[in-house]
C-alpha cells in the first residue's frame, strides 16, 4: 500500500488471526473468577449459557473486531449497551476483562503498538457496556 497506512485490522493479521486472539480471550474468561463470580447475572452465563452460546458469541465479538478495526466486515449484531445492559457489568468488572483481553493479544506475541490500539477500541466502550451496573441485582 504505497502512501497509505495499513489499518489495524491488516496489521493484526486479518479475520484468521483476529479469530484465534478472541477464541482465546473468550475461553480465558470463562476461568477468570473475578467476572465469572461478579454477580449473579454474569455467573449464570459463564457456568450454564455459555454450554449454548460460546461459539455465537465468539463469531459476534470476533465480528464486531474485524468491523471496528477497518477490516472488510460490517458488525450487525445488537448495540453493546443494549447486549450488555442485563449483564449488570461493574467497572472494574469491564477493566479485569480489559487485562484478560491484553493478556489474549500478548499470548499471540501482538506488537505493543497494536495491543494498545485494539485495548483504546475496547476501553471506548466502557461506558455503554457498564451503564447496567446503576440497575438493582434482582436474582439470588
Ligand atoms: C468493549 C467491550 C466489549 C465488547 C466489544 C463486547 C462484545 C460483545 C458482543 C459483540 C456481544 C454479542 C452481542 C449480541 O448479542 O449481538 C457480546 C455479548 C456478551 N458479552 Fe460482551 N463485549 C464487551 C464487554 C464485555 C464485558 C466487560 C463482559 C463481562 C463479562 C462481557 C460479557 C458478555 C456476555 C456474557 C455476552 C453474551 C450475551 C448473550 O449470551 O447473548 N462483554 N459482547
């Protein structure tokens, strides 16, 4: 690309690679007790949904990567406020994601500069993906 700067997406490796960071990023997290234990919202999902959901939601967070890094794909699933907003996600419930997610790029030997960029996209969303911590914990 002469003149042009490669966009994140290219420089992390394209979909194959993207793929691998997040399957396992989204495997780590399912043995990390600060969020499998954060509440009872997110216990449920990590200790029973996930047996269902695991694989949909890797193709969706493995989407929503490819998009938001410039590769050629277009995120359709929902809005992550909405997505998360029964999840009850505390702050630093969302900032120990952060660390499990920087700990993913790091294990596939991803350069600093590009760790940063993808941590900066994650960390942008902090506000919607933690907006239902405010809501009352209604289950045992
Ligand atoms: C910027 C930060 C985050 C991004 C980009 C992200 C990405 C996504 C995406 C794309 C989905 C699927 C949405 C859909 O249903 O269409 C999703 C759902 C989910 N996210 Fe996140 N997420 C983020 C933060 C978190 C955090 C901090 C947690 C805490 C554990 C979390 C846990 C979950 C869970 C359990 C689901 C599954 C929902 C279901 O079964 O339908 N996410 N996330």
């Amino acid at each position: 690309m002469s003149g042009s700067e490669s966009s994140l997406y290219e420089r992390l490796g394209g979909v194959y690679a993207i793929s691998a960071v997040i399957d396992h990023f989204s495997d780590q997290l399912l043995k990390n007790e600060k969020v499998v234990n954060a509440n009872p919202y997110l216990k449920e999902w990590h200790t029973q949904e996930f047996k269902v959901r695991l694989p949909g939601l890797k193709f969706l967070r493995t989407l929503w990567a490819c998009s938001v890094t410039g590769g050629p794909f277009q995120y359709a699933g929902r809005p992550l406020g909405e997505a998360h907003l029964n999840f009850r996600i505390p702050p630093e419930v969302f900032d120990e994601v952060a660390e499990e997610l920087e700990r993913s790029l790091k294990h596939f030997h991803v350069p600093e500069r590009e760790r940063s960029e993808v941590l900066a996209a994650f960390n942008a969303n902090k506000s919607g993906v933690t907006a239902g911590s405010i809501l009352p914990t209604l289950k045992k």
